[in-house]
C-alpha cells in the first residue's frame, strides 16, 4: 500500500470517467453490465471534505485556499473541485494563491488568524508544496511556516505531510513503531501491518548494509524510492546496481529508502492513447482509496472513504504517472474471480482469459 497525504490528484476525471465508461457500455447494447461498474462519487466527497472542515472553523465569511503551483498542469481537475464546492455551498468562496503570493500577500494576526488581504483562511488545500521546488527562496519556506502555525484548518498539516513521507513510513514500518499509536490492540496492530510492504533503510551502518547489498544480489525484487513526491523518481531493476554503486560510500544513501516490489496480476485491456489507434495490450493497474480525516491531536472528528482511482499501465513499464504520460485514467470493472470475463475477448488466444 501507498500512502499519500498532499495534492492527491484526479478526484474529479475519475468521477467523470467512469460516466463515460457507462455510456460506452450502454452504446454497446450491455447495459446489463453497468452494475459492474461502481459509481465514484469522489469529486462530490473531497468537495464535501473541504466543506465539513470550513464549517468546523465557524467562520462563514472566511475562505478556502488552494495553494496552486506557479504553473498548474492540473488545474481542469482542480477547478472542478472549485466548481462542486460551489454547488455544494454556495456560501463559501476559493481562493487560489501560490506560496511566492502567500509570502507577499498573507499575515497572521494577534489570535494566529490567517489573512490575504481582507480574506480569513478557514482552510488550506495545499496542491502545492510537496516539492523541493516548489521553495525557491527562504520567502516560500516563510509561508509555509506561517499557515502552519495558523488556526486555518490544513490539508494536510505538516504532521500528515510527513507521514506520507518515505521515510517517516520506513520508521513506521519498524518492529514495534505501531504499537507507539495503537496501543495492545493486537488485532488492530496486525491488520494495519497486513497492507504493508517491506520497507528498509539504506543509512550508513549495519541495517542499512544489509538492506544495500540485498538489493545489490537481487535488484528485481526492489524498488529505490527517495523522500520525493510526484512520480518519476524511483529507480527499478537492473538501474538499481549502478545506482548503488556511485552512492555506496556516501551519505545520499540516506535520502532513499528500499522497498519490496509489488508484482501485481498483468490483465489484458484497450489502451488509447493521443495520436494511436487503440490497442489490445498486457496492463496492469493500481486502485487507489481516496479519503478524508478531521481531527486534531486529542481525537478525530471526521474519517471518511469518499471514492476510488483507478490507473492502468503498460505490464512492462516502471513508472505509471498519469500526468508524465506512463499511466492511463481507468474504471473498476467487477468481474466473478471463478468465471471468465463477461465481455467477449477479440482474441481467442488472449493469454489474461482463464478459460
């Protein structure tokens, strides 16, 4: 399991795609089969998120703020979050600021109250920030720390923030870190531990020795992940050997962490992509939960599933970003695991049928 806590993406394409999904199959006269195909109803939910917590700050003339890059490749999906809260409630207003016009146009007052310009900031929805940079100048840092220290409801807050980080979840993933937060509950430790993956340090001394030349002997078997966000940073395979080998006696090895490779099942599928016809290919695919949770350091308030993301890649490629062009928007298709796939197989010989 992955775990990430800022600027989850494509909240609303994924609701969007899988109307788009149901259309095709009703053009195909299978309309039998849209059953199979769960509704994602994450756009509504996240908006809503967003929402519960500006009503837990009991300010109705204060603002939600995005904090949005200086250029926005994402901003289709992030308007429509803007365009749901709307709907949603009309009352409250977005706002998008980046960090470089928080850091010229923001101010904490005597209660810590967040302020840009005549606006309160009952809530942060960082969209940014995740991303070395993303901080060009000390100004940046400087805004970062003031909405922390802010009474604005924040996600994530640094706390968060850091627990999606691939180093703070190697600790976490450390014999007896669990029980630090959920007490004896033996039965509660072993189902959060069941959806972990092996994660293992590669710092300069004995543990981390044995994790390096583990992924020295059999590289296959690894992935190399640093403390970075956004796809495109992870080193796999036969990559990871000369990798090593140039950090080996350095002390980069500790800005990355090892982690045991998922080899999920490879499926059959249409791939489309810009300026292709489409074509019948060997995928896989990785279904992400999305979700909120309010609360401060006493207890939590709200904690909610709200939807699902589904991303398809080729069976042969490493990294599956969407936004990098490796990875593809997908639906959930529900099939039986002990019958064959309901939609007929262009090919008889399709390797992905059971039967």
């Amino acid at each position: 399991m992955e775990f990430n806590t800022i600027a989850s993406s494509f909240g609303c394409l994924t609701s969007l795609l899988v109307k788009a999904h149901k259309y095709v199959l009703g053009e195909m006269n299978r309309r039998d089969l849209l059953k199979d195909v769960p509704d994602n109803l994450a756009l509504e939910g996240l908006a809503g998120g967003l929402i519960e917590a500006w009503r837990i700050y009991k300010k109705p003339e204060s603002v939600i703020l995005f904090l949005v890059e200086d250029v926005t490749y994402n901003v289709c999906d992030q308007k429509f979050h803007e365009f749901e809260i709307r709907k949603q409630c009309p009352d409250v207003f977005v706002l998008r600021r980046t960090l470089t016009q928080m850091a010229a146009e923001a101010r904490l007052d005597k209660d810590k109250r967040l302020w840009v310009g005549e606006l309160e900031v009952g809530v942060i929805y960082m969209r940014c920030g995740y991303h070395p940079d993303q901080y060009p100048t000390q100004k940046e840092w400087d805004a970062r720390l003031m909405m922390e220290r802010s009474l604005a409801l924040k996600s994530p807050s640094i706390h968060y923030h850091l627990a999606g980080t691939k180093k703070v979840q190697q600790e976490l993933a450390k014999p007896g870190q669990l029980e630090r937060f959920l007490g004896n509950n033996t039965k509660e430790i072993e189902a959060v531990r069941d959806v972990f993956t092996g994660l293992y340090s590669l710092g300069r001394d004995e543990v981390g020795d044995r994790s390096f030349q583990a992924a020295m002997d059999h590289p296959e078997r690894y992935v190399l992940k640093p403390q970075r966000e956004g796809g495109g940073n992870n080193v796999y395979g036969e990559d990871i050997r000369p990798f090593l080998q140039d950090i080996k006696d350095s002390d980069e090895r500790n800005a990355f962490i090892l982690m045991d490779r998922i080899q999920p099942p490879v499926t059959s599928n249409y791939m489309v992509r810009p300026g292709q016809p489409p074509s019948y290919v060997e995928v896989i695919s990785e279904l992400g939960i999305f979700g909120y949770v309010i609360g401060d350091k006493e207890k939590i308030l709200v904690n909610k599933q709200v939807g699902h993301m589904l991303r398809t890649k080729l069976s042969h490629v490493d990294e599956g970003g969407v936004a990098a062009g490796l990875g593809a928007l997908d639906s959930v298709f529900l099939v039986d695991a002990k019958s064959c796939c309901p939609v007929q197989c262009p090919s008889k010989a399709n390797p992905a049928c059971p039967k």
